[in-house]
C-alpha cells in the first residue's frame, strides 16, 4: 500500500496547481458546462458526474468533461475509470493545461505499472509541449527501453478498482538489487532481470557493471534498439568513445523515423561521443540531427562547446545567441557568446567584463564561482593581463588554477602576468611547461636574464627564434635584456645570432628545469 500512497501523492504534487478546482470558468462556456464545474465545486460528485457524461454525449469533441470525471474518480479511487477519462481527454479537445495535466498523468500511472509502451507514448506526446520536464524523460527513456515488454498488469484489474487490490503484491512491487540479483544467478538467460539490473547500475553510475550486464543482452536480441542504445552510452560514460559509437549505429538501424524522441537523445548522445573523438563534422551533423528531432536546448548547448573548441567562432556566436533568445539568463551560454566575440577577428573584450560584471553580482565571492564559468574568466584573467592589471588578473588566476592546471593559455598568461609583477621565479614554473611557443620561450629567457642566468637565457632565445627568427631584434633592444647586454659575450651571441655562446660550456637545451624559488638568483637550475 505504501509504494501506491507514493504514486498517489506524486502525482497530486505534479498536478496541483493545474487542477480544475484552480481553473476559472470561461464566460464563453455553454450552461450545462458551467453547471457541472459548479457541482464539481462544491464536491457534489454524483450530480457532477451525471452533468459532465450528459455534456460530453452531446458535445464528443471536447475532453473537458473527461479531465473532470478523471478527477472525480481519482477522489474515488476508481483509478481505472480515472485513467480511462483521462485518456479520452487527451484523444479529444483540450486546453494546453489540461492537455499537459492529463498526459502527465498517464505517463505517472502507466510508468508506475510498468505498461512500457502506453508510459512511453504518453510521455513522448508530454514531452512535445514540455521538452525541459527532465523527470518525464527519463520517464520515457525506461519506457522506450522496454518497449514491448510490458507485464500487462492493468488487464488484470479491468473487473475491479485498484484500491481494493493487494498493493504489496509481487506483481505490483518492484523487487530490490540482491533480489534480481539471486533471481539472475539461478537463471542467467532472465532478459528482465539483467536488464533491471544493468539499468540501476546505470542509475548508480557503475557504469562497468552496467556494461557487464547490458552486453549479453545486445549479443542476444541485437535488434532490440534500446539494449544497443543504452550500451552505447554506458561506453561513453566510460569514456570508451570509439566503441560507443558502434552500438549507436547499430542502435539506429532498428528505430523508426516516428520515434522522435527516441532518435533525439541517440543522435545526441552520438554526437557527444564523436565530439570527445575530436571528430567535429560527424559530431556538428549528429547534434544538428538531434535538434531537428526535439527543438531543446541540450544538442544547441553541446554544438556551442563543439564551435568553441573547434574555434569555429561565427557558428559558436549564432548558436548561443540562438539559445539566448529564450534564456538570456543563462550564465555558461552568456560566456561561450562573450568568448566567440573575444576570440573573433574583432577581438571584443566588453563583453567579457559585461559577463564578469553579470557573475559577480550573482556570486559575491570568487570561490562560489562554479567550475562552469571558469573558461570565461580565464578569458578575462588574459585580457586584464593583456591591459597590465596584473593583480585582478593574479585573484582570477588563482581562482581557476585546479580547472586548468596544465592549459597552454593559462600557463603563459599567469607566466606572463608574473613576469611584468616582478615574479620571475614564479612565472618560470608555469612558462617552462609551455612548448612549441616562441611567446613562451621568449618570455623564459627574458625571466631567465632578470635573475642574471645568461646561458639559460641563451637557450630560450634560441628556441624562440628556430620559430619566430625576428626575436634576435627585439632581444637587441629590449629592456629585459639590458643587463645581459653588458657581457660583451652575451652581445656577440645575439649578433651572431647564436653561433658564439655561452652555451658550449653549458648544459643540453633541453635539460633546463624550473629553479626552486629558494636559491639564490644566480644559481643555475639542476
């Protein structure tokens, strides 16, 4: 009885504040409906659902008298003649409210009962008007999993009310893990169970296990698109993108272009395991497949991070402002719009402080600043560097510092922010993690001539410079090297342009580490 008090009040929760007794009545509405919601009102239930069946005899088109006898019988917990109203409510007229209350209501009631196919047909058709309902879908995700494997429980119920039935029997309540657990060891070959059991690993995120249990299931109904599908995901949770992939595909060959929901969330999961594979045009086309099939956000969402990554800044920029249209407060889409801008020829950065402005006034301390966002202030923390605030840009550095420990962007700018604040130790440690950059290795030997190190500044003016050959100018004339400029030496490495050096009597290039903070500033690096 208590799982049934659950579902019960679940499903009041969900439709309260919809419900009729909270619908006024229209004044264009015909007497004999008016008189009805009037019974309705005042709990005369009998006389209401006489008025409400007289109404809908003569008026077969419209599904209000149905939501009201629904409810009626709800109250009377009759709930097969309450769930049949219910669905000749949806089949007729409705208001958008009453439509989405009705169909939220089945899909509750037959996804309690496990009637996979009617849970997953209300749920699709709740979903079209309510795509952002996240309980709903996962809803119709079981319920599109199963498919065809309903118990047809509610046929045998039709001669009685359900509340007159025994709610704590097998059939009607879910068993637990070690009991599908024992069930499967006896019976290996169950197809129920080990599905049952591979979806609550799922749930519990042991994505191992639910492949353990979900690839004997694909092995033996490979036609069965929800065992290919769900596997396909497991994969790519476990980050096992490629062979994700191969399930997706083999999922597709089996789902029917109606089955839009469905085909939404395969292409988009698809999509997001090609985009891990750095397999951008595949990735762009599943994505763009999985909008065409819902209209959400989420695929949008995923092809905004796809076009940042990809530096494709004219499509990053037209698809988050497509997503800002409806949501303008979203935040993360806010500064994915702003770093297209940044980022594109025009080189904008008032964005960039209207949404450091916008984050600042929504989270008053820096370290309640969600991981989320910390891409957009590593933007800000550049730009600010770039402007020589080299203290804010330090407080954002430090800020996002565990995101991006070893980013190529945030090692240089904090290197080069702690350079020009007089830190060349510390800006060492970070630009010596830098490869295959002139800028970096340029700003390395400049940290290097500051502490008086002329063979390692040597050697990093030679890195940069097998790259970007007009450094041996700036090294000519630069301040940063004025002191070095003094040996005579160090004067004729950079005219000759590195063939005499100091570097003859010195270590390999490429031995050079990063200087513990604690010696002297001429000591050479170990």
């Amino acid at each position: 009885m208590k799982n049934f008090k659950i579902f019960t009040i679940s499903i009041i929760l969900c439709i309260l504040v919809s419900s009729p007794l909270f619908t006024q009545v229209g004044k264009s509405e015909p007497t004999e409906l008016k008189d009805a919601k009037k019974s309705y009102s005042q709990k005369s239930y009998a006389t209401a659902l006489k008025q409400f069946q007289s109404y809908a005899d003569s008026h077969p088109n419209d599904g209000t008298p149905y939501v009201y006898m629904g409810y009626i019988y709800e109250s009377k917990k009759d709930f097969n003649k309450s769930i049949s109203m219910f669905r000749k409510a949806v089949d007729a007229d409705l208001s958008k409210s009453h439509r989405n209350t009705s169909l939220l209501k089945l899909a509750l009631y037959y996804n309690y009962y496990q009637e996979w196919d009617l849970a997953a047909s209300y749920s699709s058709k709740y979903l079209n008007s309510n795509p952002g309902n996240e309980e709903v879908q996962k809803i119709y995700e079981r319920a599109s999993a199963n498919r065809g494997k309903s118990p047809s429980r509610i046929a045998h119920h039709s001669s009685s009310n359900l509340s007159n039935q025994s709610d704590d029997s097998p059939s009607q309540s879910k068993k637990t893990k070690s009991e599908y657990e024992a069930i499967l060891s006896k019976n290996p070959n169950d197809e129920e169970t080990r599905w049952e059991l591979a979806l609550m690993a799922f749930n519990e995120k042991d994505y191992k296990k639910a492949e353990s249990y979900m690839k004997p299931l694909v092995a033996k109904y490979p036609n069965k698109p929800s065992y290919s599908y769900k596997l396909g995901v497991t994969l790519s949770r476990l980050e096992k993108y490629f062979e994700s992939l191969e399930y997706f595909q083999a999922s597709k060959k089996h789902i029917s272009e109606d089955d839009k929901n469905f085909l939404y969330f395969l292409n988009l999961n698809e999509g997001i395991s090609l985009f891990k594979l750095k397999r951008y045009t595949e990735a762009e086309e599943s994505l763009l497949s999985s909008y065409k099939y819902s209209n959400k956000d989420t695929p949008l969402v995923a092809l905004v991070y796809l076009y940042n990554e990809s530096s494709n800044w004219e499509k990053c920029l037209s698809t988050s402002e497509r997503i800002l249209k409806d949501n303008s407060k979203n935040l993360e889409i806010s500064m994915y719009n702003a770093i297209c801008k940044y980022e594109s020829n025009n080189k904008n950065a008032i964005p960039l402080f209207s949404f450091e402005a916008k984050v600042k006034n929504k989270y008053s301390k820096l370290e309640s600043i969600p991981d989320s966002l910390h891409l957009g202030f590593l933007k800000i923390a550049r730009e600010y560097t770039n402007l020589e605030k080299y203290s804010i840009a330090e407080n954002y550095f430090q800020m996002i510092q565990k995101t991006f420990p070893e980013d190529r962007e945030y090692l240089f700018y904090r290197g080069k922010a702690n350079y020009y604040s007089g830190n060349p130790k510390k800006a060492l440690q970070l630009l010596l993690k830098v490869d295959r950059s002139s800028a970096a290795y340029y700003l390395t030997a400049k940290s290097y001539a500051s502490l008086g190190e002329q063979a390692n500044a040597e050697k990093y003016i030679i890195k940069a410079t097998e790259i970007k050959e007009s450094y041996w100018d700036l090294a000519l004339t630069e301040d940063d090297f004025e002191g070095l400029r003094k040996n005579q030496n160090f004067m004729e490495f950079l005219k000759t342009k590195g063939k005499v050096s100091s570097l003859n009597n010195s270590l390999d290039i490429n031995q050079s580490k990063v200087p513990n903070p604690s010696q002297s500033p001429t000591t050479n690096p170990e």
